[in-house]
C-alpha cells in the first residue's frame, strides 16, 4: 500500500527540499482507541517521511477538561489536540485555535488532486472559518432483528406499530421483552439520539439566523412520540439509565426487538461478537417522517472526532503537513483498518474494506445527516436538554413545559444571561 502520496506536496513546500529540518509535531491525544489509531497513523508518516510526531497522552477522565484549559491558558507544549466536532465553537470563540482554511484554499500547501476536500463527508466550521475535518465520523442507524421485523420501519409511526408488536405485554407470543430501546441516559449521547427525530420531525436547535427552535411544533411532536412509546411501555421502564452499553447487550441478547437512534459504531461490535443473534440483527437508516409525495424525510445525526491546530503553536506548517496525511484518504485507511470509520466517501465505497453493507449504509446516512450546533455556550444548552428530555421520559415533566423551558434557557445563553 502507498502511504506516501498526500505528503510529498507539504514536504517540498515546508522546506525539506531547501535544507530545513521539519520540527518534532506533538499530538495531545485522549487515552483510549482514538489514541491508539492516531498513534498508528503518525508512526507510518514517520516512516514515509522522516518526520516525527510526538504523541501527549492524556488520561480519559481528564482530558476535556485539561484540552480546554490548556488552549485558552496559550500553551505551546502541543500543536495539534484531539477533540470532538463541539469543540470548535468555544475555542474558536476564544481565540485558542487556528483555522485550517487558509492551508485547505491555498494550493501551494494542500494538494487538491491527492488530498480532495470534496470526498469529505463533513468539515467544521465557525463563523465562516475552517478549523476542523474529521477523521472518524459516527451516526444513526436502525438496528433490528431481520427474523421478527420482516420490513423495517421507514416512518416513526411504523416504527411505534413494530414495537408494539414485539412487545410481549402488547403480544404475548412475542419472543422479545420490548420492542424498543435507545439511549436515554442524561450526558454526552441523550440530546443527540432526540435530534435524530426532532429534525425529521421539522424541529431545530439553532438555526442559521441563531433562532431557537426547541420548543418548535416539530420539536414538541418529536417531545410527544417519546411520550407515546413511553406510556405504551415498548422501551424499557428505566430507559433513562440505558447508555450504549445497555443497548448493545439487549440487541444481542433478545431483549428488544429494535434499537433506533442508535449509534452505527455498535455494529462492527455486534457482527464480530459472539452473540447468537448476531447473524439476525440488520440495520437500516433511521426512520423519518413521510412527506405528501410519498417520500420519507429522514435526518440522522452525525458528530466527527477531529484534530485542532492549536493557535499558539509554533510549528502550524510541519502540524499541517501531519495533519492533511491524518485525514487523507492513505491516513483515514489506517484509522479504519484500526477500527474508525472514515469520513472520506472513496473509502465507504472502497470494496476491499470490510462489512460493506456497514460503509453503504455510512455514506447513505452521511449525506442525509446533520450535527449539533455548537456555540460558544454549547455545555450549557446541551444540559438544558438533557433536563429537558430526562424529564419526558421519566414522565417527570410535560413535555411541552420541558422543552419550552430548555428553549428559555437557550435563548437566555444567547442574550450572555
């Protein structure tokens, strides 16, 4: 395999050809696979091309916390940070990241033919900057047991109809508890599995216009349709305690007969796992709502995990060079065949990977999905709705009090309130 080709370009332009030494590049990585990939991919850039990467790492349970600090306090220990996707807005705004833009729009230092933005999936941007392109991406799908569920549910109502039959309080024959699970649990996960229904269901968070769209009529219907499958109890009773975990293991135990919004990185999981049902459990693009011309409108969400150039850095050039093969299409092989899922499409179509039903359903979601807004104040809107949506399904909470509250809250951030 070339693992050459997308940093020959950044060598000659960076000044190997003129003499020069390219500098030691640091990586700050959080401790866990994402490390252990990224780790991966620097040791064959080292190898191709003589330039080494130091990689910083960092324990899990601190990592955010030390991430955010570290950059708004103008460190210069590290050049490149690991982080999510919403992590863009608060650093961007605080002026503790650098825009990748000028190197992506300038072809003397990214080469168009070899590195190809326009096969990313997504990158991320504030207020008109680049500053991020992912090099895994997660998403949405369907999972469901193909030997009970002989159609999938396109729609939300067909997919409340299935749970309803594959429940056993609702059909005694029924050879699952429940029907339905996703995850509820209030953190990083539970606004994000709601945003799966509420935009196919014509809701919003923030719109272009900075407008809040949490109390919408979409919104509320999306509210609503948890509090139908929770007073027809075809999720689980404690469905505000079910994390990825918990999902994953009824799936492969026989305990639910559906898991929708659910996470696309179970499946890998699940088909390489020991679980009897493995073989029976399909997936297929979350459900959506069916237009009048018969179309179904889907919006699955998408998050990316993703480099950022630290803004008082004093090696951005050679951190770019590291950082355009990390997210090149030889780059996001190795994050793959470490077990990441790419956010290039060449790579989703690329036969030679496996699970291809896996990399179809990937690029089909991804070119229908969309991700958080992620302001500056997006810690404090995300527990917003998490307080919001723990209140629906515990049934602690009207759904509409609840989710006009958490769009006061919103609005309040907005005003620095």
């Amino acid at each position: 395999m070339r693992i050459l080709t997308v940093v020959m370009l950044g060598i000659l332009l960076l000044g190997t050809s003129a003499g020069f030494a390219a500098e030691k590049v640091v990586v700050m990585v959080r401790t866990g696979v994402e490390a252990d990939a990224i780790r991966a991919v620097a040791q064959a850039y080292t190898k191709a091309t003589g330039r080494p990467v130091e990689m910083m790492e960092i324990g899990r349970s601190a990592y955010y916390a030390t991430l955010h600090t570290q950059l708004v306090a103008g460190t210069d220990a590290f050049d490149l940070a690991q982080a999510n996707d919403v992590d863009v807005g608060v650093l961007a705004e605080a002026k503790a990241i650098a825009p990748i833009g000028p190197y992506l729009d300038d072809p003397r230092q990214t080469d168009s033919k070899t590195f190809d933005p326009k096969d990313i999936a997504f990158t991320y941007t504030y207020k008109g900057q680049t500053y991020a392109v992912p090099f895994d991406v997660s998403t949405h799908f369907l999972y469901y047991r193909k030997d009970l569920v002989k159609t999938p549910p396109a729609t939300w109502d067909e997919y409340f109809d299935e749970a309803k039959r594959w429940t056993r309080r609702h059909n005694e024959k029924s050879p699952t508890m429940l029907g339905a699970s996703f995850t509820a649990l209030a953190g990083s996960e539970q606004p994000k599995v709601f945003y799966s229904v509420m935009w196919s269901m014509g809701g919003w968070i923030l719109d272009d216009q900075g407008k809040v769209g949490v109390d919408s009529p979409g919104a509320l219907a999306a509210g609503e349709f948890y509090g139908k499958l929770r007073d027809a109890k075809v999720i689980p009773p404690d469905i505000f305690s079910w994390g990825f975990q918990n999902v994953k293991d009824a799936l492969e135990t026989g305990v639910v007969a559906m898991g929708a919004p659910y996470w696309n990185a179970a499946y890998p999981m699940i088909k390489t796992g020991k679980s009897p049902l493995k073989d029976q459990i399909a997936i297929t693009l979350v459900p959506g709502v069916r237009k009048a011309d018969g179309t179904v409108y889907r919006t699955p969400f998408q998050q990316g995990k993703v480099l950022l150039m630290n803004g008082s850095s004093k090696r951005k050039a050679d951190a770019w060079a590291f950082y355009q093969y990390l997210t090149s299409k030889e780059g996001m092989r190795l994050m793959a065949l470490a077990g990441g899922t790419p956010s290039r499409y060449s790579l989703l179509r690329d036969p030679s990977l496996p699970l291809k039903e896996y990399y179809d359903l990937m690029e089909a979601s991804l070119k229908i999905a969309k991700g958080d807004p992620a302001p500056p104040f997006y810690l404090k809107q995300h527990e917003a709705m998490n307080e919001a949506l723990s209140n629906i399904v515990t049934g602690k909470g009207e759904v509409k009090a609840s989710l006009t509250r958490a769009a006061e809250t919103i609005r309040r951030l907005q005003q620095g309130k």
